[in-house]
C-alpha cells in the first residue's frame, strides 16, 4: 500500500534514478537522462509552493520513495489540472503505480476541487497505453494527435 507526502530532499538519488533508467524516459518529452542530483533538489524544493502544480511523493510503508505524481498548471478558474506520474524502475508490476494514481486522482477531485484532470501519452509508449487501459482509462480520439499523442480526461461532478 502506497500512501502521498510532499516531496523531500531525501528523495532525489531515487527520482535521480529514474530519469536516468532509459526505460523510463524514453518516451518523455523532457531531457531527464541530463539532469543532474541538483536539478532534482531544485525541483524538490520548488515543488513546495503547490502552485501552479502540486507534485507529491508516493511512499511505501517505509516511507522510501517510489515516483512522483502530479497535477500540474492547475487552473482555479477552469478547475483543470494535467496528470503525470513517473515512478521508480523497480515498482514495475508490483501495482503502486495504480495505486499513486489513484491517490493523486482522489487529491485533484477531492481536496482540490478539480472539476477536470488529464493527460497525454506518446503514440509510441505502449507500456504506458496499456497501463491506463488497465486502469479503465480509454482515449479522448482512436487516433493519436497531430503531434502523436493519445489525450485521456476524467471530469468530475
């Protein structure tokens, strides 16, 4: 069982991991396999603020790091975030994945008051399509983007 907490110095070398695992970010749009320990403690720092993204740690029971989720560009006038999570090579199967998102999920629609989360994927990320069919999550379009990307989107009452 997984449980979220803000994120904490002590959690770099294990997010430092992860962007580093070729596997991991092949398909992320972002240049993580250059960042360095102190790009994650800059991140970890700014990550207090919680606006205009809120980005948590999932936990295990021993409180040792497992991935961040996230909601990020929350808008308060539209009530809209956009979802992302990336989580440690070694939780691969074990179901905290689903879990983290879950938890993120109930945080946007509960104690923030989001009306709408979503995300996007890479046409090409399979393991991550497959992930979100597994969690009952369907596509916005049969169809990937122009930029070839599948959109997901969860709204909520």
């Amino acid at each position: 069982m997984i449980r979220l907490r803000r994120l904490r110095p002590q959690d770099a070398d294990r997010m430092l991991e992860w962007m580093h695992d070729p596997d991991s970010v092949e398909h992320m749009h972002a240049p993580f396999a250059s960042m360095t320990r102190e790009d994650c403690l800059r991140f970890i720092a700014s990550a207090a603020q919680d606006t205009p993204s809120v980005h948590r740690a999932a936990v295990d029971e021993a409180d040792r790091y497992l991935g961040t989720v996230s909601l990020k560009n929350i808008e308060p006038d539209t009530r809209r975030a956009e979802f992302a999570i990336a989580m440690h090579p070694d939780t691969r199967g074990t179901g905290v994945s689903g879990q983290a998102m879950q938890a993120v999920l109930q945080l946007g629609f509960g104690e923030l008051g989001l009306h709408t989360i979503y995300w996007c994927v890479d046409a090409a990320n399979a393991r991550a399509r497959r992930f979100y069919a597994k969690q009952g999550y369907a596509t916005t379009a049969d169809t990937p983007d122009e930029n070839g990307l599948f959109w997901y989107e969860i709204t909520h009452a």
